[in-house]
C-alpha cells in the first residue's frame, strides 16, 4: 500500500511539473491583461505624466492669441487749443499683430511640445507594463514552486512511512529514517524561503497599481510551457520604428524644428493699428466752420527689432545646438536599445534551452527514480541514492518552473523593447 501511495503521489506530482498549466493561457491572457488595465487607470507616475500633458496643451491657445487690445485715456489738464476748439480729453485704442504666420508657428511649437509629454506618458506606460507582466510572471512562478515543494513533502512523508514499515520490520536502518527527516526539514525550510520571496515582488507589484501592498494576486497555478519561437527580427525592426522613447525623442526634434521657425520668425517687425479719438470743446471767441469738432484718427505703426539682432540670433542658435543634441541622443538611444535587443535576444535563446533540456531531464529522472524506488522496496538496499535522485528531480523541476517564467520575462522584455505595449 505504501508503495501503491508513492507511485500515485509520484506521478501526480511528475505530471503536474511538465505540465505546468498547459490550457491556463486564458487564465494568463484575461487576469494579467485586467492588471495592465488596472495599472494604466492607476498607476500614481503615469497619472503625474499625463496631467503634464493636459497642463502643457493649455500653452496652445495661450500662444496662438493676439496680444491684448492696449485702450488707454487722455484728460488736458490744461487744453491744447486748436483751430476748431480745445482738446478737452482723447480715446486711444490699439492693437497690436506680430509678423505674418508667427501665432501659427508658435501655435505649431507649443502642440508639438505638448506631444512629447505625451508620448513620456507611452514611454513610462511601456516601461509600466513590463514591469507588471515581469512582477506576474515572477509570482506565478512561486507559486508554482510552493506546489511543487508542497507536493515534495507529500512524497518525502510517504517515503518516511515506508522506510518506518520497513526498519519496524528489520527491513532498513534507522539512518535510513533519519535521512529522510533531514531531508523533509530542508524542504520545509526550502517551502517557506518560497514564501517570503513573494512578500516583497507582492508588495512592488501592488505598488504598481496603487494598491495595498499586501492585497492578495489573483493568479494561474502556472505558466504554460508551449510557447512558440518568436521572429527575432521582426522585433529589432519594431523597435527601431515603433520604441516609444525614440518616439519622444522624434517628436522633441519635431518641436525644435517648429521652435527653431518661431526663433526665425521673432526678428520680423510687428505691425500695429490704433484709432485716437480727441474730443474738442467749442471756440467761444470765434465760430470757425467744424467749430468743436471731435478728431477721429487712424494710426499704424510698426516695431523694427534693429537693436535686439544679437539677441534673436542667440535664440535661434540655441535651438540649433538642441537639435543637434537631439541627433546624438537618438544615436545612443538606438544604440542602447539595440544592445538590450542583444541581451533579450540571449535571455530568450537561453530560456529556450533550459525549457527543452529539463523537460528531458525531468523525463530522465523520473525513470531512474522509479527504478531505484522499486529496488528499494525489494531489497531495501540504497535509499540514500533514492534521496539523492528525488532531490536532482526537485532540483529539475523547480528549474523547468524558472526557464518557463525567464522565457515569459524575455518575452515582455522583447515587447517592452519593440514597443509592444498591449503584448
């Protein structure tokens, strides 16, 4: 009977480990797609960005309005006089109207400079979600090896009884028992290590979506396994098109371009119309024809920028040397990014193969394991061997959990590089 619980207990346990969750992918697509969602609507940084946005598209319509009317009034203390009478007070009102095109242009810079901050909200919303698909993987695979640990210690409890059986029977030595006692205290030790190690991921994964940080993760037992090969190439070209930081980095460029045409267009003169109205109190000691007559002038005048050369030329310089700041930073923003490609690339290759080769370790094992468990209830001989072997099949199989989990994590990181934000 003990022997019939070990071999179901061990099977039990064997396929769970290669299966590890084969047909949870709907789990995996529907609650960590919700946590994404719930990670953009919440996530405390991505809120701060966003309200830059909002605060910086208020600039357009600052930018493209005219300057403020300018009315102004004049009372003689003591009255000009005129022909047709004194000028008794007067009414000016003018109207200032910068160079052609300028309000455009500025109205140009301030949008696109509202749309970098924009595209710093895709930038950290990108980084935002990997670090939650990162965080998820990482606490389903816990999660996953809590099972498997827990699973362990059933087995390890089973063989304990059967080497009791047998040493009560004069079948095994009693090193036998206390080896098996050893070794479920490892394990036990090794389950709540697994344990602890989810308090802290929890907590910054909780952070991410603003909430508390010890609130419960809903998650699959595990992750699945089949994940087909991925066009690596197609990644590096997604990334040097669609990265949102080259994106924000595009888009300065876009704006200093339009801040450069403002610069340009700030030495033109700006023209000026007006209206003076001067009210004229009548002649008493004549009567002229238009006697009191109120005088309604028209005026234009026009700002020439003839002392400020340095100055407009000193604007436009700096935008210049930007720009050309804005060239290098691309260049070793592509650059780094192409060598975290390299890194991912490798990360993900590398999981590949560990998935493969414990997947047939595990198969391996498994076998050996059960021929020395069969020897060992026969003859009674080797069961420190027995040991050893389960714990190299432990050993396997909580690294098959942990190639699966990097080969997710590689994955979101070739998104998160691509600029793959839903992934």
């Amino acid at each position: 009977m003990i022997v019939v619980k070990y071999k179901y207990i061990s099977a039990l346990f064997f396929l769970l480990g290669l299966w590890l969750g084969a047909g949870l992918q709907s789990a995996r697509s529907q609650t960590l797609n919700e946590y994404l969602k719930e990670a953009a609507e919440n996530n405390l940084e991505l809120k701060t960005k966003y309200q830059e946005y909002l605060s910086k598209m208020q600039k357009v319509p600052q930018v493209s309005a005219l300057p403020d009317p300018v009315f102004s009034f004049g009372y003689f203390i003591m009255p000009v006089e005129t022909r047709l009478g004194p000028q008794q007070f007067k009414f000016s009102l003018q109207q200032k109207f910068p160079w052609f095109g300028t309000l455009k242009r500025q109205k140009d810079a301030a949008s696109k400079a509202a749309l970098v901050s924009l595209q710093e909200v895709e930038t950290l919303k990108n980084q935002l979600y990997f670090d939650v698909k990162q965080g998820y993987y990482q606490l389903t695979r816990l999660k996953n090896d809590i099972s498997i640990v827990e699973q362990n210690l059933e087995v390890l409890t089973a063989y304990e009884a059967l080497v009791t059986n047998r040493y009560e029977n004069g079948l095994a030595a009693m090193s036998d028992i206390l080896r098996v006692q050893l070794q479920i205290r490892e394990e036990e030790n090794k389950l709540q290590k697994i344990k602890d190690d989810q308090v802290p991921i929890r907590s910054t994964f909780n952070h991410l979506l603003n909430r508390e940080p010890d609130l419960p993760v809903v998650l699959p037992d595990s992750l699945m396994a089949a994940l087909q090969e991925v066009n690596l190439v197609a990644f590096r070209d997604s990334m040097l098109a669609s990265h949102p930081q080259l994106l924000q980095i595009e888009s300065a460029r876009e704006a200093l371009s339009s801040q450069l045409e403002v610069a340009r267009i700030q030495n033109k003169p700006q023209i000026g119309v007006g209206l003076d109205y001067v009210f004229l109190g009548k002649r008493t000691d004549m009567d002229p024809s238009g006697n009191g007559r109120d005088v309604l002038m028209p005026m234009v005048n026009m700002s020439v920028p003839i002392f400020n050369k340095k100055k407009y030329k000193a604007m436009e310089q700096e935008v210049k040397i930007q720009l050309e700041s804005n060239e290098l930073l691309y260049s070793r923003s592509s650059q780094k990014l192409l060598d975290a490609m390299e890194v991912a690339e490798a990360k993900y290759k590398d999981a590949r193969r560990r998935t493969k080769l414990y997947q047939q370790q595990i198969l391996q094992v498994q076998q050996m394991l059960d021929l020395l468990v069969n020897d060992y209830a026969t003859s009674g001989k080797e069961f420190e061997e027995v040991l050893r072997t389960w714990q190299q099949k432990l050993g396997y199989q909580l690294n098959y959990s942990l190639a699966i989990a990097d080969l997710w994590i590689a994955m979101a990181q070739l998104e998160f590089l691509a600029g793959n934000i839903e992934g």
